[in-house]
C-alpha cells in the first residue's frame, strides 16, 4: 500500500506563499508592487529559477481571457497558450523590471524562467513582461531602477517609448 499524502492546509496568503517557496525562491511583499519573489541563495547566471505553470488553453480562449483583464499569459505556439493565473503558479508573483534579472523561455510545452545574470540571495527575482506598445500607457512600470522607461514594454520598444516621453515632455514646455 502507498504512504498516505500528507497535504498542508492553505487558508491564507501568507501559507500559500510559504507553500509556493522553492529550495530557490521565497515569496514576500515587494517594493516593486504586490508579492514578488526573492533569491533565497546566491543563483548562477543560466540557472533555471521557476517554472511559469499554468492551463494550456486555446488561442481564441487566451483572446476572450485577455479582452478580460488577465495579464498573465504566455504563448506556446501558434495554437496553444498558457494561462498562469492560476494557485499552483508561484511565478505569477514574479515582478517586471526594465532591468530584470532573469527572463523567461520556453522550453517545449513548459515556460522556465531563467536567471540571466548572477542574483546575490536576497534580491527580487524579475523579468521583462515584453509587452507590445498596443495601450502600453496602461501598463505603468513600478521597477525604479536607473534604466527605468516608465512602461511594462519589451525591451525593443524601450526606445520608442523613451522618445514618445521626450516627446510629451518637449511639448509640455512648449519647445
């Protein structure tokens, strides 16, 4: 006979956080915004840090859900998508950052995100969302870091937004 599962009861934020740590990851509150996640250790540059998991559904679904408000999907392919927002993804409490550490990558059907410089223990774990400009104006970035656009954007639209900033600002001051 099988040994009987033991399952931790989760009744509140702070025990799924707790429930959601890795040997890599904690979960606490971030300066950033929300939860975000945090280096329990020193971690390598390439390291794999957290799997992004989540329900593979369907384009036209992942279209209806996005119309919706949810920001938490990822492309898996012409057909397929992955929608994280769901309990038993901890990456979901991962923050954008116009100069994150890690990034995320799709590995077959699976999204790993990836340490891309070394991460001292301690530091928030982070990654560039890579939005489109489509209403980029309503996706404030909060990072604060020097290299901050101001938006959730790939990094290819850094530029562009940067110039669209200039721009208002130019025009503010009448120059």
């Amino acid at each position: 006979m099988p040994p009987m599962l033991k399952l931790k009861m989760v009744s509140t934020q702070a025990d799924l956080l707790a429930a959601a740590e890795t040997a890599l990851v904690c979960f606490r509150e971030s300066a950033i915004h929300g939860t975000g996640g945090f280096a329990k250790t020193d971690i390598a540059a390439g390291s794999r840090v957290v799997e992004y998991m989540g329900e593979t559904i369907s384009k036209a679904e992942s279209l209806r859900r996005c119309a919706a408000g949810n920001a938490f999907i990822f492309s898996l392919g012409d057909e397929l998508d992955l929608d994280g927002s769901v309990p038993w993804n901890p990456a979901r409490f991962l923050n954008h950052s116009c100069e994150a550490n890690c990034e995320a990558e799709r590995t077959g059907d699976q999204i790993w995100i990836f340490a891309i410089r070394d991460i001292r223990a301690g530091e928030e774990l982070t990654f560039n969302y890579g939005y489109s400009l489509d209403d980029y104006r309503e996706h404030p970035c909060r990072c604060g870091t020097e290299g901050c656009v101001g938006y959730m954007v790939a990094l290819e639209f850094f530029d562009h937004v940067k110039w669209q900033r200039e721009l208002a600002n130019e025009v503010r001051q009448g120059t």
